[in-house]
C-alpha cells in the first residue's frame, strides 16, 4: 500500500486534542463548571472537525494510506508511530469524532465531579481515535488498552444500576480479551523474522498456516470479546445499563466497533488463510448472535437493556458482513459500524434524556412519554426506526448489503438473519409503544420538552444518520476504495 | 572402626548433630529450643569444614577461619533472634510456635 | 436525450415533492397547523399536474418500449449495483395518475374531517411521507428501490394507522401493521436476495424479459416468485397474514381510504401486475397465488356479512377484493392471459373503495359513532350527497350495470371461465354473491331504519359510550404485549379522545357546521370518485388499448355474463329480504347456522391463531428460553469462572499455615529433593 506522508500532523492532532484537554482540565476547578464543561468540548469539538477534514479530504482516486504519519519509537523492537486513513477507517475516525462531541453535549448537565469525568471521558477517547489510526501493532494494542481501563472508573462512579458487578465485569471481561490477544500479537511478531511491529511489512510476511490458524483464532476471540461476538457478549448488555450517558453513546457506539475493526484490520489483513479456516465458524457466531440478540431483547423490560441486546444483534452483522470475506460483505460490515454506531449513540443519548428527569427506564411505567415530550419521543422512535431497518436510515443500506452477501455465502445463516428482521421490528416497536405512546403516566406529566441545546446533539446523530441513509454512495466509494485492494490483498 | 585419623569419622559425627538439630528445629515447640537447634546445625557445620581442612586439603587453614566466622555470625544472629523472641513474647505472652500464626490465610 | 431529461426532472420531483413537505413539516412547521397544510397541499397539486401532464403528454410509450432513466445510487462492487430512477409506460403512467389523483381527493377531504385536532400538521406530514412512498413505488424502475418504498409505505401506514397513539387499540394496531407486514417482506427480501445472487439484476425490465423468454432456471423462478408472492400477501393483506387490514381501521378514516383501500394494499397486486411476465412463468406460483386468493376472497367475504362498525365492514371487502383482483392476474398467468383484468378492477376499484370509505367518514364524523346501526337509528339517511355517493359505489361494488364495477368484475370472471376447471368462476360467482349481500346489508340499514319501537333495536341499538361523556373504550394491554384481537360485534370508534367532549355536549353529532350538513371540501372528492365510478365502466376498451396496445373486441360471454349479474342481484335481493324490506326482521339469513355466523364473528379464529403464535410460540418460547440461555448459561458461565477463581483462591489460602515449622519443612524438603536431583544427574 502506498503511503503519503502528511504535510500537517492531523492525525496527531486528533489525537492529542483530546489529551490537552485533559491537561487544562487538570488545572481548572470543580466549581468553574462552565469552563470545564467548554473545554471539553472545545478539546472534542477540534478532534470532530479534524475528523471531518480527514473524510472529506481523502483523495480516492490517490488511494492508498494518506495523512501518514511515521517515526521510529523504539528500534531495538521495532515500533514505530505509524498512523494514517484510508478508506477502512475514515468513517470510524468520523464515527468517533460524532459520538464524542454529542456525547459531551448530552452529559452538558451532569452535576457530581464533573471535571474529574470529562478527563478520564477524554482519556478514553483518546485511546479510541488511537486504534482507529494506528498502523503498528504495538500502538494499536496501547490505545486499545488505554481505551478499556478508564471504563472501570468512569462507570463505577458515574453510573447506575449494578455499577459496581457491571464496571468489575466489565473491565474484568475486556482485559480477559486482551489477555488473549498479546498471544496472538507476540506469535505474528516473533514468527516474522522481521522484528517489526508494522502492520504493512507484516501483511507481506507469509506466515505458516499452522501460525496462521491459531494466530487468528487468538485474535478473533480477543477482539471479538469487545465486539461482543456470541457467547462472548454478556458483559456487553451489563455494562451499558450500568454506564453514565455519554459513556454508553461512545462505548456500544464506537467501543465495540473498535474489537470488529481489530478482527479487519489485524486478524484478517495479518492471518488470511487462517481467516478462509475459520470463516465458517465466524459466520455461524455471528448469525446465532443477530438472532439471540433480538430473542433475548424482546424480554428485557429496562429500556438500555432494550438497546444493549439490540446493540448485540447488530454487531452480529457486522461479524456476519466480515465472515462472508466478499467485497459487498465487508463494505457492508465497515458501513454498518459506522451506522450501528450513530444509532445506538442516538439511543442511548434519547434515554439519556429521559432518564435524567423521570429516574426510571421501566418501559412499563414510562408511558405515553410521546404526550409529555413529544420531540424527545421522537429521537427515541426515529432511532428504534431506524433500528427495524427502515430505509432513508444509514442502516437499512448496510444491512442490505451484509444480508445480500451473507445469502450468497452462507444461505442458511443468511436466510435466518434476515428472518430476524421480523423480531427485530417487533421488539423495537413494542418499546415505543409501552413507553411512548398510551396513556401518559401521572407522575412524569410535569416534565418539560427538551431545550433547543439539549436537543444539538440529537439532531446532528439524526442528521448524520438520515445523510447517509438519502447518499449512501458518499460513504460506500471511500470504504470501497480500501476494501477492494483488502480482498485483493488477500 | 571409629578411626580418629579418618574422614569419615568426622563428617559422621557433622552429620549426626545436624540431623539432631534438624530434627530440632522442626519439631519442638519452644522458640528458645528451635534457635538452641539451630546452633547445634551451625557447629556440625563447622565440624564439617574443619574435618575437610584437616584431611583434604590442609594448607591453609581455611576451615579453622570459617569456623570462626560462623561463631561471630552465629553469636550476631542469637541476638537478632533473641529479640525477635522477646517481640513475640511481649505480643504474645508465650513462645509456642503453634500460637505465633498470625500470618494464616 | 433532452427530453428524457426533462421527463427525469419531471419524475423526480413528482417524488421528491412530497418528501420535502414531509421533511419542511416534520422540522420546522409541526406546531402550525395552517402553514404546514398549504405545504403539505402545495406539493400534493404539483405532484398531482405534472403526473396528469406526463399521463397526457408520454404517449409514445408501450410495455415493450418503456422509457428508462435512472442514476447509480449505490455502488459496492461489479455485482451490486442499485439505481434509482423510473420506468414509464403505461402501467406506471395510469398507476402515477391513480395515485396521484387519490392522495390529492384524500388531502383536500382532510382539511374538513381532521380540523381542530391536535396532530394536524403531523397528519399531512405523514400523508406527505406516504405519497412521495407510492409515487416512487409505481414507478420504480429496479426492484429494490421498489422494495425500499415499499418498506417506506409501511412506515407511513404505521405512522398513519397509530395516529392517535394515545389511544392503545390505535398503538397497537399501528404495531400490528407493521410487525405483519415486515412479516411478508421477509420472504419479499429473500426473493430479492435470491434474484440478486443467481440472476444478477434486480431490473425489473430483464426480469421480465427472463420470464417471456424463458431463460432464469425454473427453479430460481418459482422460488424467487414465490418469496416475492409472500411480500404481496402481506401488503395487500392476502390470507393468512390479512389480519392486520381489520385493525388498521384504528386510523382516521382518510388514511383508511387512502392506504388501506386505494393505493397502499393495491402497491402487492401492483407489483404482480409490474412482473406480470415473471409471475405468468411459472404455473407453480400462479396457482398458488390462485389458491390463495381465492380463500381470500371467501374467507373475508363472510366477516363482512357479520360485522357491525362500517369500516370493518369495507376493510373486509377490500380484502376479498384484492384477493380477486390476484385471483384475475393468476388465472391470467396460467391460460396465457394478461394482465388487463386484474389490473382494471384495481384501478375501478380504488375509485369507488375510496369512494365508500370517504362516504363512511362522513357519516363517522357527523354521528361520531362507527356503527352503522347506530347510525341508521340517529338519521344516516337525511345526509344527502354522501347516502347518494355510497350507493353509487355499492353499486359498483356489487358489479351492477352501468358502473365499472360491473365491467371490472366481468373482465376477471371472463379470465376465471377460461381456467380448465369451472370450479374457479364459481367461487367468484360465490364471492359476487356475498359481496353484494355484505354491501347492501349496510346500504339498506342506513336507507331504511326500523321503527322505533322495533325489536331489533335491542339487540342493534347501544348509546354510544361516549354520548355520556366517557372516554372511547378503551382496551388496556395486559403487560407488555396487549391485546390484538377486537370483538367485531361492538362498534370501534375512530374519532379521536379529544373529540370525546363533543360527544357529551351534543349526541347528535357535532354542533356548528356539522349540523348544517357536510363541509364541502369534503362532498368535493365524493361527487368526484362518484364521477370517475360512473365513468370509468365506459373507458375499459379505451383503457385496454392505452396499456396492451391492441383494441380486443370485447367478446360477450352471455352465459357468464347472466350468472354474474343474476349473483349479485340475488345478494342484493337477500340484503333487500334481510334487512331492507317493510317486514324485514334485520336478522341475517346467516342466523340461521349459529355456529357459522359466531365462526364469522370470531373471524375465523385468525386473530386469535397469530396471538396464540406469537404469546406462546415467539414469547413463550424462543424468548423465554433465549433469555434463560442468556442469564443462567453464557452468562452464568462467565460468573462461574469469575466465582471459581476467588473459590480457588480461597481454596490455595489452606496453604498458608503460617506455622514456623511447616514452612521450614517444606524447604528442607526441597532442598533435600533438589540435592538429591543434582547428585544423581551427576
């Protein structure tokens, strides 16, 4: 792959946005919550420009890896800092940049130790944008771990129900992952002969297949335990229940697209005939997993249950889209990370809303909540619309083209996902109907609509997700363009 | 034949005390007595050394000043223990073995 | 070509019109009622002008030269492609105008019948969303972006029929209709899949060519068609998954007439009519769509002969309807027909359906009440131009000459005549039979109530909840899952909870103008679909040569002909015994088998079957176990190996004895075992 060199550091920008956010924030006081609440999003707002700047900026008919930025870090093992984008990871950057600066909008009214929950909010996002851009594996695993450990403190002091069992597991879970994925890191690293942790040199390495195969299923099954692939997904529902707002948005948001993005980028680019071994396999999880998710989400009365489940089921087709190893499958799977991420950060970002006021998520006591608020209701049910697959969403094109893909490879699995897309709609309007629609319930009659501001952030997670429902081509053509060289790579 | 011109007899005589002060250390149960026992693991020891010096390689007198040595560490060490002892038995007001388990898990 | 590109601008704002309204109201104007309708009916007339110019001006166009024009929308690889544009010929074209036509009656009918309620802008917001759906359904070029506006008709119609989601039976029939739909698209989908993997292109043009000439393997044919048939069924409410049709009368009654008469359940014997040459390819599909179809019609025709709230009573018809306009294009299909007959009645039909649900809404919003019963005893008769408009279009219903549902239906029973077995006509015969009976049933009730101190006022006669100031009966759900099925023997009220205040202060019906007779805006549409339902009977040959290109002399089969005619009149006979005569009893001759008129009433069981599916094998079962599965296995596995690895090392912790001795054994004993190790090795 060829690789231009960035003539302005944006992806190092990007990156340490964020981390100077932090830095000031050290600095300031709890009571200047204004200023900190600003600062933040200033620090989130700059990494969101910058992402739009590097989505509009690629240059597709250039291709290859663009904004690169290289320097040696450690040459007695040979890490580099590698970063850059192309077409894979352009609308994860994106994603990523959308569910930070909504997220700190939507935790505008937060009240307990504010500044101490947007420095470790930043600190995490800081790993995230890190393992969407790095091209060493040594890195790439460094964000990713910088990415999973704030978790266990943000939820366990900002977050609700169970938070403690949840942030434990949570974390507990995660870190299991990666105790799988050092082995698989540390066999492609030390079987290469090269001493080099860039993911580029490596992907020429011609591993054996014996390394191949249980390299992959190490990595797999390490990144997958973030993906929640089944039956590794328990901690998955748990977990966002438990979590503060903006910490779920950005974790079934982007968090969780960060294990499939692995399972693309490092397990398929690095292992492919390991990958051609266990397609299989990977299919079936996956399938299980759409139709498990909406089963299981269609008993569950505590509404982020509701989107946890349902966050499960997605995931499931993008691990479906990844198995099928086609050109539509995987740009469906990368479409449908960036889309799965917008809605489920709209979800949560709804619930959040309401949750705030009324301090339940009983679907069964909210109700008639479309009565009280109506333009609150109305995020809640675009996005459980847009959960159902209805077309004019970003989704409905992603999962088009996975299912597509999916019949031709696996018919049976295929056949059943799409089958599930009946449960999905009916799980999905059976909590808009319980919590928003009939009679309002008494207690919560007295509440207020959301503000204009407050109402920012949703609108611009609608406003992505309707764009690229009405111009999916605009997204399609800059995945396509480094998914067709992946396949042909392989 | 106890033979007093012999290696053997000495490293048999090294061997029976330490195997009386192993013995000692491991099973009794007054502090004082395990520290008396390990002396006693201490002096076949030095038994030890000297027989080596004597019989096998006489020039220099290696074994003599290691003895010595043992005699200054052993004496340093008594104290350190007796003390320690003395901690134990301020705590505990007793020297038993079997009571100092506060470390049990 | 310039002017095609002209007619692509053309189309795509006849598409993209509405849409926009739809967007314009939905985010900015959703509290304003005046401006948001101008919007709303802007757009609609524009929509309607330019597809009556193009319906005029395209003339030089024929099924085998269509003009296509469409853009690559979305582009994955060499083998997925998905374009967006339009095919016009005359299918589309006269399909374009019907719509067009209708929804634009529908807006101007609203302005009278929704004014003064609260969600008046989201209304036309959502008619906006619904016609803009249609538009580009009829003409769609490629069959997914077919499908997509047929997925986003459905969200219209969810929207539309849970309107007043206040209301739980609206809530829930609004969820009904889309969960069941979905439920058809499903199978829809998978015959896309399938023609996308194994045929190549969704065009709907090639696969046409595929099936005139034979050349897809038979097996993908059937499959495919078949799977395509399911999403059909469940649009155009085919049995068994008809069942959401009955419910969705929970929305305002000109949603009623708009969707789920006209247009939106038409779009699945459109779609038949579209791929006419692939459906006709294979006998297999089309007998089972014959089979089908015919259940329908029969099935459906029964309920109505027994239910009691008017809309019920023309959802119902519309049903069997549309089962025999499928049951027009299968027979065609299979003796080597065309399209004409299904495809006719459809367009007869959404004129005097809409017809008659525009009537049943007037009659619903001055006497506030569903019951036709009710209605006849409070005075449907003394409303003039609505009592006239419903039996012109009864009439037709009934298939009576000179109105066109007396040609439609000819046109089909002539194709049922020519099937091997005459078993078919007859069950259409049957079926005109009963859908006479059904018909008059409500036409004579409403032109000749009883006296007052007649017997059947007991049994027919309740006051309205609502003249007493209470709030419509509302059935609340039982837990999350509510209730689907409604008992069809009492009155449904469509009228909004806010209406209910009215109700107490006049139980007559709405006071101001109400009772000076019926606003205009909504007498226009019924004199107009009366006109095109007087008219329309006279174009058939006309309309023939515009959509086949040849002119058919019209053979006169005058046996068929005398049956047809004699069934209908004899229901109407039967209805006139039954329910219209001096000594009429108002008993239905179906009294006579109770246990077939309760097997009626509980509507075949159908209801209570898919509650029985979903509660005990969907809930019961694949959930309560999936979550049992969920809780107690995978994650109780992950537990346990977090349990078991404090267990373990509460289990190690023996170890630490911490008596001084052990411990000093123990390296004794290592000691001894490595020194051992080393002088043997050595």
């Amino acid at each position: 792959m060829t690789e231009h060199m960035a003539s302005f550091p944006v992806l190092s920008c990007m990156l340490l946005a964020p981390v100077a956010g932090i830095l000031i924030l050290l600095f300031l006081k709890e009571e200047q919550g204004f200023l900190v609440r600003m600062v933040a999003l200033v620090s989130a707002g700059i990494s969101f420009a910058l992402a739009i700047y590097t989505f509009v900026g690629y240059d597709k008919t250039l291709g290859g890896l663009q904004f690169v930025e290289k320097y040696p870090w450690v040459k007695a093992f040979g890490i580099t800092y590698f970063v850059g984008v192309e077409g894979m990871n352009a609308p994860l950057l994106l994603l990523t940049g959308i569910v930070i600066f909504t997220g700190v909008l939507t935790m505008w009214e937060l009240k307990e130790r504010v500044r101490e929950y947007f420095i470790f909010q930043l600190a995490l996002v800081t790993g995230v944008f890190g393992v969407f851009m790095s091209y060493d594996m040594f890195f790439f695993f460094l964000f990713y771990e910088i990415a999973v450990v704030p978790m266990y403190i943000l939820i366990l002091i900002w977050g609700s129900t169970r938070k403690i069992y949840a942030a434990m597991k949570l974390t507990l879970y995660l870190m299991a992952g990666s105790g799988l994925i050092i082995p698989g890191i540390l066999m492609l690293y030390s079987s290469s002969g090269l001493f080099t942790f860039n993911m580029l040199q490596l992907h020429g390495v011609a591993f054996a297949p014996w390394i191949q195969k249980i390299a992959f299923v190490f990595l797999f099954l390490g990144f997958g335990v973030l993906a929640a692939v089944w039956p590794f997904h328990t901690w998955s529902p748990v977990g966002h229940v438990a979590a503060p707002t903006a910490v779920s948005m950005l974790h079934a948001g982007v968090l969780m697209k960060l294990g499939s993005f692995a399972i693309l980028r490092v397990a398929m680019y690095l292992c492919p005939a390991g990958f051609q071994y266990w397609a299989q396999f990977m299919g079936l999880l996956a399938a299980v997993g759409i139709v498990y998710g909406v089963f299981v989400g269609l008993a569950q009365t505590d509404l982020k249950y509701v989107i946890g489940y349902s966050s499960v089921s997605h995931m499931g087709i993008v691990g479906l889209g990844l198995a099928t190893g086609t050109i539509d499958g995987l740009n469906g799977a990368v479409f449908q990370m960036f889309a799965h991420g917008v809605m489920t950060a709209l979800f949560f970002s709804a619930v959040g809303y309401i949750y705030d006021r009324t301090h339940t998520r009983d679907i069964l006591q909210l109700g008639g909540m479309s009565k009280i608020m109506p333009v609150a209701s109305a995020f809640f049910i675009t996005a459980a619309l847009c959960g159902a697959g209805v077309p004019g969403m970003a989704s409905f094109w992603a999962e088009l083209l996975v299912l597509v893909s999916a019949v031709k490879v696996f018919p049976i699995r295929g056949l059943l996902a799409i089958a599930s897309l009946v449960i999905g709609a009916l799980f999905a309007l059976r909590v808009v109907q319980n919590s928003f629609f009939n009679d309002p319930n008494p207690k919560f009659a007295h509440f207020e609509d959301v503000t204009p501001f407050l109402a920012l952030p949703r609108m611009i997670l609608i406003g992505f997700m309707i764009f690229f429902g009405l111009f999916p081509q605009v997204m399609l053509a800059l995945i396509k363009s480094s998914i067709v060289p992946f396949i042909q790579g392989m | 034949m106890l033979m007093f011109n012999q290696l053997e007899t000495y490293l048999y005589l090294a061997l029976v005390l330490f195997a009386i002060g192993l013995y000692g250390v491991l099973s009794r149960r007054n502090l004082i007595a395990v520290l008396i026992s390990v002396e006693l693991m201490l002096n076949a020891a030095s038994i030890n050394f000297m027989a080596f010096n004597r019989f096998l390689a006489p020039h220099p007198a290696v074994g003599q000043v290691i003895t010595l040595f043992i005699m200054a560490v052993a004496a340093a060490e008594a104290a350190i223990a007796l003390s320690i002892i003395m901690a134990v038995y301020r705590k505990l007001k007793s020297i038993n073995a079997e009571q100092a388990t506060e470390l049990r898990g | 070509m310039g002017s095609v590109d002209c007619l692509f601008s053309i189309c795509t704002a006849i598409v993209t019109l509405p849409l926009l309204a739809f967007a314009l109201i939905m985010i900015f104007t959703w509290r304003q009622a005046k401006i948001s309708l101008a919007i709303s009916l802007t757009c609609s007339t524009i929509s309607l002008i330019l597809a009556w110019y193009l319906f005029i001006t395209v003339r030089d166009v024929s099924l085998a030269h269509p003009i296509i024009r469409q853009v690559e929308w979305l582009v994955s690889s060499e083998g997925f492609k998905i374009p967006f544009g339009f095919l016009l010929d005359p299918v589309s074209l006269l399909m374009l105008v019907i719509v067009a036509t209708i929804s634009w009656l529908i807006q101007v009918y609203s302005i009278g019948y929704m004014e003064g309620d609260p969600g008046f802008a989201r209304f036309y917001a959502d008619l906006s969303l619904f016609g803009m759906a249609m538009l580009s359904l009829v003409s769609a070029n490629a069959l997914l972006q077919l499908f997509i506006s047929w997925e986003l008709v459905g969200l219209a119609s969810y929207l539309l029929i849970g309107f007043w989601y206040e209301k739980f039976s609206a809530s829930e029939a609004g969820k009904k209709a889309f969960v069941v739909t979905r439920f058809g698209d499903i199978g829809f989908f998978m015959g896309l899949a399938f023609l996308t993997i194994y045929f190549g292109t969704l065009d709907i043009t090639a696969v046409n060519l595929a099936g005139l000439k034979n050349t897809m393997p038979q097996w993908l044919l059937t499959t495919s068609s078949l799977l395509i048939f399911c999403g059909v069924a469940g649009k155009s409410a085919q049995f068994p998954i008809h069942v959401w049709l009955p419910d969705a009368m929970e929305g305002p009654t000109p949603v009623s007439a708009l969707l789920h008469s006209a247009t939106m359940v038409a779009a699945g014997v459109y779609l038949i009519t579209r791929l006419f040459p692939f459906f006709a390819a294979s006998p297999t599909t089309c007998s089972v769509i014959l089979a089908i179809a015919t259940i329908t019609l029969l099935l459906s025709s029964t309920i109505g002969m027994v239910a009691r709230d008017i809309k019920q009573v023309w959802a119902y018809s519309t049903i069997s309807q549309l089962g025999f306009m499928a049951m027009g294009l299968a027979a065609a299909g299979l003796i080597g027909g065309n399209f004409f007959p299904g495809y006719y009645h459809l367009t007869t039909h959404a004129a005097f359906k809409a017809l008659l649900f525009l009537c049943a809404g007037v009659f619903i919003h001055h006497f506030g009440t569903n019951d036709f019963f009710v209605m006849s005893k409070l005075g449907g008769r003394t409303l003039k131009i609505p009592m006239i408009t419903v039996t012109i279009g009864a009439l037709a219903l009934a298939g009576i000459y000179p109105f066109s549902g007396f040609f439609s239906k000819e046109a089909i029973m002539g194709v049922l005549w020519s099937l091997p077995s005459k078993l078919w006509v007859g069950f259409g015969i049957f079926g005109a039979f009963l859908t006479a009976y059904y018909t008059f049933r409500v036409i004579f009730v409403l032109l000749f109530p009883r006296p007052d101190h007649h017997k059947a006022w007991g049994e027919y006669y309740e006051v309205p909840a609502s003249a007493h100031g209470h709030g419509a009966a509302h059935s609340h759900g039982h837990g999350p899952h509510g209730d689907f099925s409604h008992d069809d023997a009492h009155a449904h009220k469509d009228t909004p909870p806010g209406h209910q205040h009215d109700e107490a202060l006049d139980p007559h019906g709405h006071g101001g103008e109400g009772g000076h007779g019926v606003p205009w805006v909504m007498s226009l549409p019924l004199i107009v679909l009366a006109g095109f339902t007087l008219v329309l009977g006279f174009l058939q040959g006309r309309l023939q040569g515009y959509l086949l290109g040849d002119h058919h002399p019209h053979e006169l089969n005058t046996t068929l002909m005398v049956l047809a005619v004699g069934a209908a009149l004899t229901g109407i006979g039967m209805a006139w015994r039954d329910w219209g005569a001096k000594g009429a009893t108002w008993q239905g001759f179906i009294r006579n088998f109770p246990a077939l008129e309760n097997f009626f009433i509980k509507k075949w069981y159908m209801d209570d079957f898919w509650r029985w599916f979903l509660d005990t094998v969907i809930y019961g079962f694949f959930s309560k176990w999936f979550t049992y599965n969920d809780r107690r296995v995978v994650d109780g596995g992950v537990d346990a190996v977090a349990f078991s690895c404090s267990g373990g090392g509460r289990i190690l912790s023996f170890l630490q004895t911490a008596f001084l001795q052990y411990n000093l054994l123990f390296m004794v004993l290592v000691l001894a075992g490595l020194g051992i190790y080393l002088l043997m090795g050595l």
